[in-house]
C-alpha cells in the first residue's frame, strides 16, 4: 500500500467483511508515536524500538485487531490464516507469525 489513505481504505474494507462474517472484532494501535513505540519495545512487546527501527504504526500503517466473546479473547471465527490471507488480497503484507493480530501494509 502506497499511503496511509490506502491504508486506511483498505482496513474498511477487512472490518466490513470481519463484520458481515459475524466476527467481534477489536481494533487497537493504529498510529503510535515514537516515545510510546520505544516503551513496547523496553516492555518486550514488539520487535521495533521506534528510534533505530520503525513500526509500521509509527506511520500509521498498522493495526491490532483482537477478536472476543463475552469479553475474553478469542481466535477469529475464519481463523487468522483466513484475515491474514484476505488481508494480502487487498494489498497488505503477511502475517508475523509471533504477532497474530498485527495487520500492516
């Protein structure tokens, strides 16, 4: 995806189908700034430290999507394979097999 707008575009279109599938989604982190990607980093949660190496959501083009039933999280009805290939369809990169609800391009 060239820009953030695509981005942006692109997401509408996985939520609108994560929707229509029935599943109940959560959407978190989808821009961080550089301080708040540099503590994920020293908290062990992401592979990116915002200084030397940038997350797709420092840019703003990336998002966590959680999946839940009655509050406690759970693996999406299609399965992650499913979102993840879908995603790629639209343009999106591949899944980080250690980061499941990561969705970036």
């Amino acid at each position: 995806m060239d820009s953030r707008l695509e981005f942006n575009q692109k997401l509408l279109i996985l939520l609108n189908e994560m929707r229509d599938a029935g599943e109940s989604f959560l959407i978190d982190y989808i821009k961080r700034s550089f301080a708040e990607q540099q503590r994920m980093y020293d908290q062990g949660l992401s592979k990116c430290d915002g200084i030397n190496k940038l997350s797709w959501h420092n840019y703003g083009r990336a998002v966590d999507i959680y999946f839940q039933d009655k509050g406690d999280l759970i693996d999406p009805i299609k399965g992650w394979e499913y979102w993840h290939q879908r995603w790629e369809e639209l343009g999106g990169h591949p899944e980080i097999s250690w980061d499941r609800g990561h969705f970036e391009g």
